[in-house]
C-alpha cells in the first residue's frame, strides 16, 4: 500500500508543477497533464509530435467531477457509462473551465469516467481532469505494455509512474461522440 500512496503523492507533485507524466490508465499507458494547464498540454502535443487540432482526452474520477467540466450531459450519457463493460470515452458539447487548446475545433471534448485505482486517486488529489492519450508518437502503434514505449516518450516527460509495469492492454477505451441535438456516433468500438 505505501508504494501505491508514493506513486500517487509523487505524479501528484509533478502535474502540480505543470509536468508531465507516463502512467498507467484503465486502458493503455498514458502521457498525462493537468487538462486546466495549457502551458502542460502544449508539452503533451510536442512530446507526441500530434497536430494541435487532434483533440486529447480527459479522465475525471467520477460523475460529480464530470458535471463540473460539461456544460450540458446527454441524459443517455449516464446510462452508457453505468452499463459499459468496458472503459468507454464519450465526446461531450461545450466543455467548460478546461485549458482552451484541450477543447476540439467544434467546442467539443472526449472524457472517461476512470475505473482505474490509481488514476482515481490521482485525478481526486489533483480536483482537476488529467489528460490522458496513449503513450506513443502521433502515428505510431499503441504500446500494449509499459516496455513498448519508446524511450523518446519517456526521457521527454518528468515523471514515470512506477506501478503496473507488466499490465497489458491491448485496446485503447471505446469512444462515443454524444451530442446535444440528440445525435449518437459510435467514433471507436
């Protein structure tokens, strides 16, 4: 348990500062900021080398801290989430009190209510989302497994977590785009 409370406690301190970080999510590894930082994010987008206008995604830690970050929730939204088997993304319309250039060209944001210990814990002792996108360069493969990223990502960031390192997930979370005028796509299964 205490490795667990350092990890968490250390990562902590680093997104305080506007680092970045490598850690383990619900799905993939993730590059992680602080999603109020825009200063952190623009780091996140150099680090990947990805295009600014390829939106990232946030995690928050529950459904309380999601409504503080959406304007307006779909109803259908809540039922998604509680009867997903597996982690599931939505895409929500106009996120509000989040850095501008997390927010996509259309005033729209992906965010993952986490399942996940670790990434709950942090998220709670942050009281801010945490960005989350897959460890890897824009274009390259998802690492399936903590030894799979390469070190470019992990010299460029300020922090690896060190938990779950033999974890493997093989599918990053499924993706739903919800928007308010009732329309539903499915961006990833």
């Amino acid at each position: 348990m205490e490795k667990f409370d350092q990890e968490v406690q250390k990562a902590l301190e680093v997104l305080k500062k506007g680092g970045v970080i490598v850690y383990p999510t619900d799905t993939v590894w993730g590059i992680g900021c602080d999603a109020t930082n825009p200063d952190a994010i623009d780091k996140v987008y150099e680090l990947k080398k990805r295009e600014e206008t390829k939106a990232l995604i946030c995690l928050v830690s529950n459904f309380k801290m999601l409504e503080q970050y959406v304007e307006e929730i779909p109803e259908m939204a809540y039922d998604i989430l509680k009867y997903s088997k597996k982690p599931t993304t939505i895409i929500y319309d106009k996120p509000i009190r989040i850095a501008e250039n997390l927010v996509g060209e259309d005033d729209s944001l992906g965010i993952r209510v986490v399942r996940d210990r670790f990434c709950s814990e942090l998220i709670k002792k942050l009281r801010r989302p945490l960005v989350s996108t897959s460890a890897n360069i824009s274009g390259q493969p998802t690492p399936e497994s903590f030894d799979q990223i390469t070190p470019q990502i992990l010299k460029g960031v300020d922090y690896v977590v060190n938990l779950q390192r033999s974890k493997k997930s093989p599918k990053p979370s499924a993706i739903i785009k919800l928007s308010n005028d009732g329309e539903v796509k499915v961006i990833r299964k």
